[in-house]
C-alpha cells in the first residue's frame, strides 16, 4: 500500500506546481519508492516504474533482483513438491500460500493470479477460501483492477452465507466499504465503515487510524445529523482516536456547532488530505464541492431569509465569493434557495417534505396498478 501511495504520489503530480502545492517532493519520492522496490526485491515493479518515469534502469541491480526472486521461487516450489510428496493437504495449501505471498510481494500480479488460483482449487474450508479473496481483493487494490475487486467481493459474500465466521464477516465489511469509497459510494462505505468501528481487525489494508479518517470522511458527508451525533460525534470508539487526529475532531465538531469559519478552514485541511490519499484524491474536488454545498444547506435551514453579508461573515470569505458559490449551486439545484440581487437577500425555500412524500406514493401506486394490470392480463392468457 505505501509502495503503491508513493507509486502514485510521483506519476499523479508531474506538473512542478501541484506537487509543491501538496508539499511533494518528487525527487526524493522517487528516491524513496525505488529504495523500497529494490529493498523487497519487486523486479517487476522496478521495470514498471522505471518505464513509466523516463527513468534509465540500473541493470546490475535488476540482475541481482532477478537471481534473488529466481532462488527464493525455487525454494518455495520445492517445499511445495516436498509437502505434496510427504505430508499432507494443509501443508500443502501452506506451502501453496506461503507462495502467493512472496510473488505478491514481489509485484509479480500476473504468476500472483496464477498461484492463487490453482491454492483455491485445493482448498476447501471456507474460513480458508476467504482468506485467498480476501488476497485477491488486496491485489486488485494494489493494481486498480476493478474487475478483480468485484469479482472476488462477490464470492467473498457467497462464503460468507455459507459460513463465515465473525471475524471474517466483519473484515468483509471493511474490504467493502473500502471499495465503495474508492468509487463515491461514500454512503455505503460509511454504513459498512461504522458498523466495523469497534470489531476492525483488517489491518492488512490499512492502519485503525486511517480507517477512522475513512469512516468519518464518508459519514460527514452522507449521514443525517440525528445519525452523525449518534455514531460519530458521541461514538465512544472514535472519540477514543480523535485525540490523535486534531484535524478530524476540528472537521466535526466545527460544522456539527456551525462554526462556519472554522469549518471552512478545517475544510480545506480535508482537501489536502483527500489529495494526497490514493483512494480519494480523485474525488476529492467532488467531495470538498458536496460538503460546502452540506454546510450551506445546514446554515440556510434555520432561517427564511438571510443577508449575503452575514453568510459572507458566517464562513469567513467575501460577498462575491458567496453570491458567486450560491448561484452556482441553486443554478444545479444543490441549493433550495433563491437571491435577490437587489436587496443582497438569500431567501432560504424550504422543501414541502410532505406534498413530496404524497407525490411519491401516488406515483409509486400508479406503477404499482400498471403490474398489477399487466400480471392480470398474462394469468387470463
């Protein structure tokens, strides 16, 4: 995963200004990642990145990854054949794993597969078959594989119907959240984020802190107030990390007390978090435009009408910044409220919630008496 980060860092920032506006020194990234790849002997990896940043490769220490990675690969396929030939099948599947470990952590994705593969077709415990997807759902994590995550999400979720144990139903909902948030889904990797709080043990895929910073990342931006005070802002097991990230306590607390200003500030913090996150950076001007919209939307709700001077005030920025983040966002229809220029008023229009839920049955019953009407007339035929 920090191979990965640094893989991304490096190729994700080649403009100069975006780099140093992240804090990113480049060269010294380079230097660091490449120290990795040849430290875990990842030859594979080594050839990847070399390629794809113009660099010259050093082809005295390829051969000696190569030699190494040739010599350890033999070891192992002959601990294979040893346990084939002299013991029985679960050291086989050990030897066979030990295996899909190290080319893992080589970088070698594709004899990874492979490997994997033919361990799952001599494995036959269910506990033990998690494991192997779960392996290849951090696979396909490593390398973007989209395909791998979904496919493997999905068998992981049949298993467990048959008879996953706690442990592994709850590392499930960790692998899930986590691929919900790496494609916006941020409301089902908070529902399956903060349902794993108090039972995580997926330490494999990431550390506890930074899956609290997932957690309350995802939950800020989806969950209700009612829901957000009851599982974050008075969640006993997240408030017992958030001494140690200061900026996650400032992000709550500041709009959870519409403390506008600092909310903002705290905002832009998230922002350079999300950005220099592998797994969001890609969202993050999505994500920054949504909770401004959220906080918005939070101030207007107390109020019928308000001044463009005092929401200037409020977050802190200037009248024209506001009119203009205002109209755009009730232009899209993020925004229920409307401006009036001359008297520099936000009138706040509140949705009648219950002329919407009476439209919504009536429109739910129409459907409903349509495949009424069509199952009718196919049990007459």
């Amino acid at each position: 995963y920090a191979i990965t980060a640094a893989m991304e860092a490096v190729v994700s920032t080649q403009s100069t200004g975006e780099a140093k506006e992240l804090g990113i020194d480049q060269a010294e990234v380079k230097r660091q990642l490449l120290d990795k790849l040849k430290a875990g002997y990842m030859t594979k990896l080594y050839r990847e990145v070399n390629e794809e940043l113009m660099m010259p490769l050093n082809n005295s220490v390829l051969e000696e990854m190569e030699q190494k990675n040739k010599e350890d690969l033999d070891k192992l396929t002959a601990e294979i054949a040893n346990a084939e030939k002299n013991e029985g099948e679960s050291e086989v599947r050990e030897a066979m794993v030990k295996k899909c470990e190290y080319l893992t952590s080589i970088g070698d994705k594709e004899a990874s597969l492979k490997m994997l593969k033919e361990t799952l077709e001599k494995t036959t415990t269910t506990g033990h078959k998690l494991d192997l997807h779960f392996h290849l759902i951090r696979l396909g994590f490593f390398s973007s594989d989209n395909e791998l995550i979904t496919t493997n999400l999905d068998k992981a979720k049949e298993l467990i119907e048959l008879g996953g144990d706690w442990d592994r139903r709850n590392r499930l909902k960790v692998y899930t959240g986590f691929y919900a948030m790496s494609i916006r889904n941020f409301k089902d990797a908070a529902s399956n984020f903060l349902d794993t709080v108090s039972t995580f043990t997926s330490y494999e895929l990431m550390s506890y802190h930074t899956f609290i910073k997932y957690a309350i990342t995802a939950a800020m931006l989806t969950l209700d107030r009612k829901e957000l005070t009851e599982k974050v802002v008075e969640g006993a097991d997240i408030n017992e990390v958030l001494h140690d990230i200061p900026l996650f306590r400032r992000y709550i607390d500041s709009l959870y007390h519409a403390q506008y200003t600092e909310f903002f500030a705290a905002l832009a913090e998230i922002e350079y978090f999300l950005k220099k996150d592998r797994m969001l950076a890609k969202h993050a001007t999505f994500y920054v435009r949504e909770m401004r919209v959220r906080s918005y939307s939070q101030l207007l709700e107390s109020y019928s009408n308000l001044t463009v001077n005092y929401m200037a005030n409020s977050f802190g920025v200037s009248e024209a910044f506001i009119d203009k983040e205002l109209s755009r966002f009730i232009a899209t229809g993020a925004l229920n409220a409307k401006i009036d220029k001359v008297g520099g008023i936000v009138q706040a229009n509140k949705p009648d919630r219950k002329n919407a839920q009476y439209q919504a049955v009536i429109k739910q019953g129409d459907l409903l008496l349509n495949r009424i009407q069509k199952l009718s007339r196919v049990i007459t035929i």
